[in-house]
C-alpha cells in the first residue's frame, strides 16, 4: 500500500433504509462530520457482512465498527463495546450468501491479507430491534443513542477534543 | 472494560430461516415447514417518490445482489419511460452484469455450496466452510478466490459508478461510458475469469465427479424432484442473464411456455399459506396443486439446474462444451438432480466469464453514446434478469409524472420457495426416522436448500448474520420434541 496512507478505519454497517438496521451508518456519518480533516482516518458505509466486510479491512491497521445488535425492544438504544475476538456475530458482520466475519477473517489471514488482528478490530454495537421495516430513520430510543456512540467511537479514536469539528447529531 | 457478549443463534432465530418438521406416531416424517422472515413496508416505502430513484432504492433491499436489482430496476424504467438504450447502453449493462456473475457464482461454489462437496458432507461442521475448501484443495484456491472477487468488483465499480450499490443505470442506458483504459483493464479480468472457471471445473470433475460417493448423493432420489423449469433465453434459445424470453419446460424437457417478460402476469400467479408470508408461484396454466412435483403441479424451479434445462445451448463455446459434457454425464435434458445445481452453477460461470470476454473486446463497448434520453409520458415498466438464484422482476407503474404509484418486486429466491420447500420435505422424509435428528442428517436437510443459493436477504430482506437455520421437530401431539440449529456457513 502507500505510505502514508491512512491506517484506520471506521466503519458504519448496516442499510440505512431499514429503521434500525441502519443505526451504524447514521453513527458513522456522525463520526466523519466530527473528525477533523487532517485525522488520516478513513470512514466508510458498508452493507455487506462476510468475505466483502474483511475485504474492506485489508491494509488497516485498526478497524472501529459500528452495527446495530438484535434485541429485545427493552433493550434497545444500549451501546456496546467488544473487538472481533468476542465476537459471535452481530446482524450485519455475516453474510447469508459467503461466510461469518470470524471466518472471513480467518482466510483472509491465511491467505497473507494484511488484516488487523482481533483485538484491533472494535465493534460498537448499538442494540436495535426493528430492523425489518422499511424506513429513513431509525426508531426513537435507537436514535437516541446515536450521539453517544459516535462520541464513544471519537474516544475510541483518541481524536483530542480541540481538533474535532463542530458538529450536530440528528 | 472488556465483555465478552455471546449472542446465540437461538435467540436470534426469531425472523431468521427455520424448518419445521411435523412426525406422525411412529416417528416418520409427516409434513414439513419452511418459514423466513417478513420484511415489512417496501411498497408503502417506495409509492410516492420517483421511479427513477429504484435502481438505487431496490440495491438496498438485498446485501447479496444489488447489481441484479439494479439491472432489473434498469430494464424496467426503460419500458416505463418507453426508451430504448442505445446498443453501447446494453453491452455495458451486459458486461457489468457478467462480471457480477463472475463473483456471485465463484463465491457461492467456494464459500457455501462446495464445502459439502469438497470437504464432504459429514465433515464436522466447523471444517465445512471457505476455510475447510482452501485447507482441501490448497492456498491457491483461496487467492484465485480473492482475487477473482477482487478484480471483478473492481470492474463494477467502474462500470457501475460505486462498488456494492451501483448507480450508474439509468432509464435508457448508462450515466457513463468507458474509456480504452478500463476497457483493457477488463479484458484481461475477463481473460483471467476464463482460466478461473476452467480451473473451477476441473477442481469439480477431479473431486465431486471422481468420487462415486457424491455421483451417487447428486444423482439419488433425496434430492431429485420433477418440476418444470424457467429462465431467460435470447434468440437462439441460449441461456442469457441480461434480456430475452422467458421459457418453461415441462418436467419431461418439453416447452411449454415461452413469453415476454412483461406478460408475466399472464403465466404466473402466486398461492398463500397461513404459515408463511413468502409467496409461492407458481405456473397459471397447469394450477397450484400444493407442494408437489410432478407435470400436473404448476410449481417451477429457476436455478442454475433449471436454466441449462430450458435452453438449447450456450451462446460461448467453452461453456458449450462444459454444458455437453454435464448434459451426458447426467443422462441429457432436463437434469431433475438438485444438487447437480452447483456443476450447473460453474457451467454458467464460464459462460459469464466468456461473454465479458466477448463484450470487453467488442468495439463498440468505449463508445460514448450509452443513453438514449427519455422524452415520453411514464407509464407501466417491467424489467426481468435472471439473478444468480433466479427470474427476477421488478415491476412499476407511475402516474403522468413518473410518481410510482404501484411496485411489485418477484425474487428468485421467492420463484423458487415450492421447490425448495419440496427438497426441504423431501429430505427430511428420507433422513429421519423415528424422530431421531443430528448433525449429519441436519446439513444433509440443509443441503437441499442450499444448492438453491437462497437469499433470504434478498425475499425478505433483513441480512441475518449466518443464516442460522433452526430445525423444530414435533411429535404427533404437535409437542416440540428436539430442536437443533446450526449456522449453514460455519
């Protein structure tokens, strides 16, 4: 790869079109509003779980995911932190067509792919529960939860709060 | 602080695929369920914004063919704003589609229908993945893999505009041409696609059709059913994914049918169940006889399997021959094997691999003129391509102002719901008896439905992590008596 290029990665899963489902893109945008332009860290929006979410992680050297976790409807607008290590799955890391994120990551590393190890790959997982309607927005209590996340990634991050970006949350 | 969470696929299973499986007293299968999850709302969501935003809107609504939503969103506002593409116009949208072939048919036979096959079907399930097919076969394995998945997503994002959810077709074309650059850029991918899928055949003939073992699973009566069968076919009755006829073969191999898309309505109607959301289509002129095979019964299939049936030939020659030797070795048209799916499957990826071939060196595919614009009133679009797992059809109408005002979306995987509830049905007759269920005979179960490359993202949408399968067993009393699950992919 080339020097100098960026080495993280943050990355917001999910479809934004789907209530819930989409709360980790809204997370990421917020992100990227909040970073400053000169912090070398790249933020992307994925909908693809499996063999293509490893792919998007070869030559980083961190990766922050943000995903929303299936719960129940009390439970939901909770955030939570683990790394690809603890990882079982959350709702977008696997792909019904290919293979789970562990395993994607596993060939991945066998076949020589520069990937993050587990530890380095966080995931902040946002819990949700309607995530199979159609929708803009997600709901209320998921919403809600979207500006701590993207605080806790901005920590995660290490970004100083004199560098960020002024920024609003929606 | 560190937690280490566990989310168990049990407790996920709610919305996500489950078998039900129904004995009778003496503990023999009686009936058998196949449920998905619902996804709500896409027709309120769409009805009230313009058409011309659904090549971009339906992408979203399957994590594993966008490009297939894309083209046939495509394809279906050019009927709606009644606009031809001008010939460049369709050769790019062919050549981008092939390509995403390319990467669909190689990533399933590697990472979901091979494993069974390559590694074996009584293979501890942690072994029965991409990773147990490259510890097989080798490490090469694994990087033709990616890198075929690499190079061609590479050349959809070129054509398409953006890599996963394109954004380039547009009613009466393409927003954008190619240049000599990427044009040579693809031609060698599409010469490298060649090679890997000749590859491809061989690793199939020196390990599945070398091994009487798996001969005998293709060609036994598990997994045989006799339906009729649909695809998309050009004017030489060749298997094509982009455009043509829509053409059924009855289970004896004869036609049947052979329609314009846009008269689908006219040919297929669809039945319901209470216990299932997902539709079953089926044939209008023969009827709905349940879920039963056979000549009387309108259910069809529209897989791999059932394309190489209702066509003549392939269009390519490579493929043609690949085609030949499947047909002889299978006992010649139509092929009844499901799990003779998977060759079918790498038969059309070297089918897909030579067609780029023949449109990246075509020389009008860098010509700048890709869209014809459209300057008539909207109306009523039918767009249908045939998506890696099946017909697919998207289908629109508007008022004057291109407001859509109805959407109907038929899936391949929604096309294929009887046979597969059949093969599920089948197999699970066969393999339990006296209630008794374990992991092999689970995965031989799910292997029915596999072979048909389900997306269950894609009829329903929701992306469900590993399709996690859950398997209940009731007694003749109806009470849950075992209950296994397991993720298809791990």
């Amino acid at each position: 790869m080339m020097t100098g290029a960026p080495r993280t990665l943050v990355i917001g899963l999910g479809n934004p079109i789907l209530t819930d489902d989409g709360i980790g893109v809204h997370v990421a945008r917020a992100v990227a509003e909040t970073l400053p332009e000169s912090s070398g860290i790249d933020v992307i929006e994925l909908a693809v779980g499996g063999l293509a979410l490893m792919e998007s992680m070869v030559g980083y050297e961190r990766v922050i995911l943000i995903d929303a976790l299936y719960a129940a409807e009390n439970e939901t607008g909770r955030v939570r932190v683990f790394d690809a290590g603890d990882l079982a799955s959350t709702l977008n890391t696997a792909s019904s067509h290919d293979a789970d994120l562990p395993t994607a990551l596993r060939l991945g590393r066998s076949l020589g792919a520069a990937l993050p190890e587990d530890q380095a790959i966080q995931i902040v997982g946002v819990t949700a529960h309607d995530v199979l309607t159609f929708g803009e927005s997600p709901s209320p209590r998921v919403r809600a939860a979207a500006h701590g996340a993207a605080e806790l990634v901005i920590d995660l991050l290490g970004v100083p709060q004199s560098e960020q970006a002024a920024h609003t949350l929606t | 602080m560190k937690q280490r969470i566990t989310i168990d696929p049990i407790t996920r299973l709610e919305g996500h695929g489950k078998i039900e499986v129904f004995l009778d007293e003496r503990g023999e299968v009686a009936n058998t369920y196949f449920q998905i999850p619902e996804l709500r709302g896409f027709e309120v969501f769409c009805l009230g914004r313009p058409a011309e935003e659904m090549p971009r809107i339906t992408n979203r609504i399957c994590g594993v063919c966008p490009e297939a939503h894309h083209m046939a969103a495509s394809k279906a506002l050019d009927m709606l704003f009644h606009v031809e593409p001008p010939p460049a116009g369709k050769k790019l949208r062919e050549l981008f589609y092939s390509a995403f072939y390319c990467t669909d048919h190689t990533t399933h036979f590697y990472a979901l229908g091979g494993p069974d096959f390559v590694v074996g079907p009584d293979a501890p399930a942690s072994q029965r993945n991409i990773l147990g097919v490259v510890g097989k076969v080798g490490v090469e394995a694994g990087l033709k893999v990616i890198n075929t998945r690499k190079a061609n997503h590479e050349v959809i994002k070129i054509i398409g505009g953006r890599a996963v959810h394109p954004v380039a077709g547009l009613p009466g074309g393409m927003s954008k041409a190619i240049n000599e650059e990427e044009r040579q850029f693809i031609e060698k991918v599409a010469r490298d696609n060649v090679e890997f899928a000749q590859w491809s055949l061989e690793i199939f003939d020196q390990i599945v059709l070398k091994n009487s073992v798996y001969v005998d699973l293709i060609v036994g009566d598990i997994y045989t059913q006799r339906t009729y069968y649909m695809g998309l076919v050009d004017e030489n009755n060749h298997v094509n994914f982009y455009d043509g006829m829509v053409r059924v073969v009855d289970p004896e191999g004869n036609e049947f049918a052979k329609y314009a898309p846009q008269d689908y309505l006219e040919n297929i109607a669809e039945h319901v169940e209470p216990y299932s959301y997902l539709k079953y289509p089926y044939l209008k002129k023969v009827g709905w006889k349940g879920i039963v095979d056979g000549k009387d019964s309108g259910m069809y299939a529209c897989t791999p399997m059932s394309r190489l049936n209702v066509a003549d030939g392939m269009a390519t020659p490579k493929a043609q021959e690949a085609y030949e030797k499947y047909l002889a070795t299978l006992g010649g048209k139509p092929v009844h094997h499901t799990l003779a799916t998977h060759w079918a499957r790498l038969v059309e990826l070297l089918y897909a691999a030579e067609r780029m071939l023949e449109l990246a060196t075509d020389p009008e595919i860098t010509s700048p003129n890709v869209r014809t614009i459209p300057t008539e009133t909207p109306t009523v679009g039918i767009g249908t391509v045939e998506a890696p797992r099946g017909t697919l059809t998207h289908h629109y109408e508007t008022d004057e102002r291109g407001i859509l005002t109805k959407v109907n979306l038929i899936v391949g995987t929604t096309n294929n719901n009887a046979p597969i509830t059949l093969s599920i049905k089948k197999a699970a007759a066969a393999l339990i008896h006296d209630g008794i269920v374990n992991e092999g005979i689970l995965n031989r179960v799910e292997m029915a439905f596999r072979s048909y490359d389900p997306c269950f993202s894609c009829a329903t949408h929701s992306l469900p992590g590993q399709m996690p399968l859950e398997v209940v067993v009731h007694n003749a009393a109806g009470e849950v008596i075992d209950r296994r699950s397991q993720h298809c992919a791990l």
